[in-house]
C-alpha cells in the first residue's frame, strides 16, 4: 500500500475548499494539492470528556487560539471539515495544510520533521493525522532497508513519531491531537494500521497530557468491522459523512479542552 493510498479524489459536494483558513491564518502557498473539503454544517456536539487538570489558557476573541490541522490526505480530508468548526467559535485563529502520499517513513519525499521544526512554533494547538503511506520498510544510508512490521521496524517507527511529537512540543505547542488510523477494508492493511496505531498511541502516551491520541477505531466501525457508510469506495479516505463524523468527534475534544465552547459572540464584543 506504499504510496498509492495518496492518490484519491476528495469528495467536494455540498463541501467548500480551503487550502489555509480563517482568523489570519497562513495559507500552505505552492501546496497545489492541498485543496480542503468542509462539510455543510451539522448541529453542535456533545464535546467527549478531557484529560483534567488540562492547565491550558482559555482563548478569547481578543488572544485567539494558535490552530493547526495537519497531515497527509486523510489529515486533509479531516482539516478541511475541522477547520470551520473551530473557526467558527470565533476564539481561534486556524491553518490546515496537507501532503498527499506522504508519511513519517519515506522523509526523501518529504520530510515532516523539517516542516514540523520549522512551523511549529507558530501554534499552540495541532490536529495531527497521517499513517497510510507508512506501511513501506524504512531506508538505510549504509544497509538494508528495515523490513515493515520487523522488531526492528517498530522500534525505529516509533523513534519517528516520538521525534515528531517532541519537536512540536519542543517548539511551545500545548497539546497535539494526535488521530489514529480508522478500520480499513483490506484485512491485510488494517492488519498494517494496526501496527502503526500502536506505535501512535505508546509514544503519546509517554507525553500525557500534552499529546492525545484520538482513537477512530471504534468510530469507524460497527462491532469491530469495517463500516463502509462513512468511507470512499478506496476503503481507506472518508466521504462527506465521514469527514463531518471525525471533525465532531475531534473538535470536540479541542473545545472542551480550550473552553472553546459557548457564545462566541460575547467573547467577541468590542472592549
């Protein structure tokens, strides 16, 4: 599945394209295949419960939340249905940028700790979601590559997410959402995310409360198998329900968190 799950057509009826929204954010410039898809708007949810003591500011109108969403083309998909409804509290300054085909493992494509390092600090909170591209052995400068799914691959994956983790963290990000891989309708490559969402959750769990991992299995699933209502005909990207279903669940989390929840429209009023 190497990088092939990077090319997919996003569904954009009823939806709105956005490379970089809202509130003064900056936009991912020459990122031509960066285009985001927002889904109609759906009634507010029921936020799911947060880490307490969370020890995080409450933004305002006046000193925003610092807002980022990123990842490869399922962290896209959940950026572009994401973005609007944490915009839309109106105490959020937000950014989404996307790569497609890309992945923690193939850094000669691109690198996301060189990105990370360099844009991170800008944020206080990051959305991150990427693992479909990374089920692929990992290069050596001077050997074999390591083997997918090896003892040895795991250890050195994980070296991966937990860098990536620290280098947000490093940069003065708060709290980074970092969102697992959903079922997927290949048994062999769900068996592949498996792995991947191990390495997730260990090293977010090494740095709680500071970085979250949002678990999507159980979201994404009915009785354990694979739910293809909210899904593409790829069986891995998510169509328009899908996209909104992860959005909720996720913004949600942010909001309870940032206390980003109630009426925007006094925290917005004019001194």
């Amino acid at each position: 599945m190497a990088l092939v799950v990077g090319v997919f057509v996003l569904v954009v009826v009823c939806m709105v394209v956005v490379i970089a929204v809202t509130g003064g954010g900056a936009s991912s410039g020459a990122q031509k295949d960066a285009a985001k898809a927002s889904p109609s708007a759906s009634p507010r949810r029921s936020p799911s419960p947060s880490p307490t003591p969370t020890g995080l500011p409450t933004p305002t109108a006046a000193d925003p939340l610092r807002f980022f969403c990123s990842g490869d083309s399922m962290g896209g998909e959940l950026g572009g249905g994401l973005v609007p409804i944490i915009h839309g509290t109106g105490k959020a300054k937000t950014v989404s940028f996307y790569k497609v085909s890309s992945g923690l493992v193939r850094t000669d494509f691109f690198d996301w700790g060189a990105y990370l390092r360099k844009y991170s600090k800008r944020y206080q909170a990051v959305v991150f979601m990427l693992g479909t591209n990374d089920a692929q052995s990992i290069a050596v400068a001077d050997g074999a590559p390591i083997k997918f799914g090896t003892a040895e691959w795991k250890a050195a994956y994980r070296t991966r997410v937990g860098k990536a983790m620290d280098i947000m963290l490093d940069s003065g990000v708060r709290r980074v959402y970092w969102v697992g891989m959903p079922v997927m309708q290949a048994a062999n490559f769900n068996k592949d995310m498996a792995v991947i969402n191990a390495a997730f959750k260990d090293e977010a769990q090494k740095r709680d409360p500071a970085v979250r991992y949002v678990d999507t299995v159980s979201l994404f699933s009915v009785n354990g198998a694979y739910a293809p209502k909210w899904r593409q005909s790829d069986g891995v990207h998510f169509n328009i329900a899908g996209v909104q279903r992860l959005s909720e669940h996720v913004a949600g989390l942010v909001e309870k968190d940032w206390h980003l929840s109630g009426d925007a429209a006094e925290d917005s009023a004019s001194p």
